[in-house]
C-alpha cells in the first residue's frame, strides 16, 4: 500500500507542479514569487478538502461503530480536530483577505 502511496505522490508532483514551473519561466525574482502564490493558491483548495474529508471520516467512525465505545472516542476526537482545522484554515485566510483588502 505504501508503494502504491509514494507512485500517486510522485505522479500527483510530475503532473501539477513540473509543468507550472517549465512553462512558467520566471524572468526576474517577481514573477518567481508569483509562481510560488500560484502553487499555495493552488494547495489551499486541496488542503481545505482533507480536512473536510476528515471531518466526515470523523463522523463515519462514530456513527458506524455504534457498538464500540473505544471507536466512539477515536471518531470524535477525528471530528474535533477537522473541525479545529476548518476553524482556523478558514479564520486565517478570512485574516489575510482583511489584510489585502486593507493594504492592496
């Protein structure tokens, strides 16, 4: 399983970020800079997904082990701490849009 795991990393980093890079081309230190926002532009999406996704794991855990208490525990620990991740991916891109929004 982990053999599978590190080929979808390797073909997930071949697939979306060597091409940003090569046709990208950065003439001068500024346009580098952008490219770099645009991949962190481009991971936040993905980001906010697992989180999100381990949210429901969370919910999934504790629902279908209804029976285990122990199972119980570990889905609601797994949902508190999606809903901790949500909570402050959100609150500090909400800070950096006020932030841009103030100064740009």
């Amino acid at each position: 399983m982990k053999f599978y795991f590190n080929r979808f990393l390797k073909a997930f980093g071949v697939l979306f970020f060597v091409p940003h890079f090569l046709f990208a081309a950065p003439r001068n230190f500024a346009d580098f800079i952008n490219i770099f926002l645009d991949l962190i532009n481009l991971l936040i999406p993905i980001i906010f997904a697992l989180a999100l996704v381990a949210f429901f794991w969370g919910i999934s855990v504790f629902l279908f082990n209804a029976d285990s208490s122990d199972k119980r525990v570990e889905g609601k620990e797994i949902m508190i701490w999606g809903v901790i991740a949500l909570f402050v991916m959100v609150s500090v891109w909400g800070l950096v849009k006020i932030i841009q929004n103030t100064f740009f």
